[in-house]
C-alpha cells in the first residue's frame, strides 16, 4: 500500500519549483501567447466538464477557437465554455500583485461566468434557499448571505504572510462554497477564485481536471464536513503542479535553443583563434 508524500514536502517542492520560474528570464512573447492560449482552452473544458459539460477538450477549441457550434451539444454547453474564456480573460486582464479581492470582483466573475444562463440571477447573490447535490452540508439562509461575503472579501483580502499561497488558495474555495453565494456556478466561481490568488502571488494557474472530480470533490467535503483541509490543499497542489510544469519545460526548452544558437558562434571563433595562432 503506498504512502502519501508528506504535504510539506510537495508545497516545499512547488515553491522551489515556483521561484525558479519567478528567477527565469521572461519567456519569448510568442511561447507565453501560446502556453496561455492552450490553458485558457483546457481550463474552460476541465471547469464546465466538472460541472457535467459533455463537450471534449477538441470540441471546446473548436467552439473557442472558430466560433462554431458542435451538433448534438446544447446552447448552455456551449455558452459555459464560452463565458468561461471570457471571464479568464477578465480575469487575467484585473490581477495585479497584491491586487485585493472585493466582492464587486467575486460578482463581476459570475456575472461574466453565468452570462445567458442564469439571467438576472448573473452576478447577484441569491435570495432563496439551496441545497448542494449529494452533499449533507446545507448552505446558511440566503438573507445572511450579504454579511458572509462581506466577511469573505474581508478574510481573503490580502494572504497572511506565513500562510501558503497554495493553501490560502484552497481555503479561499472551500469557504466560498461552503456560503454558496449564488443559485448556481458556485464551484466555478470558486476554481477561478483559487487562480485569482495564486497569480497574485506569481504563481502560474491552476487546472482541477475531470479526472480528479472525485477527489476534488471528495476534497472539498472533508474540508466543509470534517474541517480537514489537507485534502483540498493537495488536491490544489496537484492542479497547480500543471502550469508548473509546463513553464519549467517551456523554460528548458528556450535555454537550449540559445546555447544551440550560440554554438556556431563558439566554432567561429575558435576557427578564428586558430587562424591567428598559425
């Protein structure tokens, strides 16, 4: 039976991992294009996929991409894809380095989130009463909702210094959920929540797969139920570890295209010296 790594040990070692990127030479404008390119894609599949999209990976690049519509998926499959590139790209465009989190943010990213699906429920909170499918945990009465986000934005305004980011991340979604401030794109709004702090922090973003549903959700549960973070906390680090990996290998990749770049020009100079020495 194999034993878990250690948390401390996988956040020691991201954080290693992060701050090599952080020391790296900015990547060439086109490979940073098309590195985020291909996130946006395979994070607006994965979110909605969680939530029971059925478009694949293909077909959500050919909607965003070319702007068709794929037979035999529905309006909102496509319309869930659709918004939530928009609202990455919002997203994207607000956070700063310490850029605070307010809930004018919070309701700007479901409205943008929930755009033609929810109509005036968009980017309001709700004022009715709900319950989460498959889950014990009752969210509080929606006329205590107002107090508890104005609290929320006020406890995630800005990391405590000796909380991890990848932890404060993960802790930022369990307690948005667990309010449930909206009828519907709750867990959306929550795994763009958990990037909108990690890039606020120089962290690269974060990509919960449909693979991982069952641990994720598994996650959130223990997190809400048992008051155990830990499993969302890793299940966080393992999202995290994608782009991490991705912008190592993007880095290697440029560094050894320099060195091969400057190869022809050792061998000429050194051409050179043995012209001179004769």
């Amino acid at each position: 039976m194999s034993t878990l790594e250690p948390l401390d040990a996988i956040l020691e070692r991201l954080t290693a991992q992060q701050q090599e990127i952080a020391r790296s030479q900015p990547l060439p404008g086109p490979t940073l294009r098309s590195l985020l390119d291909d996130f946006t894609i395979r994070y607006a599949h994965h979110t909605t996929a969680i939530e029971g999209n059925t478009l694949t990976l293909e077909e959500t690049q050919v909607v965003l991409e070319h702007g068709v519509t794929v037979g035999g998926k529905t309006v909102r499959e496509h319309l869930e894809v659709l918004n939530v590139r928009d609202a990455w790209e919002r997203l994207m465009g607000a956070v700063q380095p310490g850029t605070p989190l307010t809930e004018d943010l919070v309701l700007d990213v479901h409205k943008v989130l929930m755009k033609g699906i929810l109509g005036d429920d968009a980017g309001r909170y709700r004022r009715m009463p709900v319950y989460i499918r498959g889950s014990t945990d009752v969210p509080p009465n929606w006329l205590k909702v107002p107090d508890l986000m104005a609290d929320f934005a006020r406890t995630f305004r800005a990391r405590p210094a000796e909380e991890h980011p990848i932890r404060f991340a993960a802790r930022t979604h369990v307690d948005l959920v667990g309010i449930h401030p909206f009828v519907d794109g709750n867990g959306r709004v929550g795994r763009m929540l958990v990037n909108f702090m990690l890039m606020r922090d120089g962290w690269p973003p974060a990509l919960y797969t449909v693979a991982d549903r069952a641990d994720y959700l598994r996650a959130i549960r223990s997190a809400r139920l048992d008051k155990d973070l830990e499993p969302m906390v890793r299940v966080t680090a393992e999202a995290a570890r994608f782009m991490i990996d991705r912008y190592l290998h993007a880095i290697r990749l440029v560094r050894e295209g320099e060195r091969e770049a400057k190869q022809p020009k050792r061998r000429r100079e050194r051409e050179q010296d043995r012209r001179v020495d004769r």
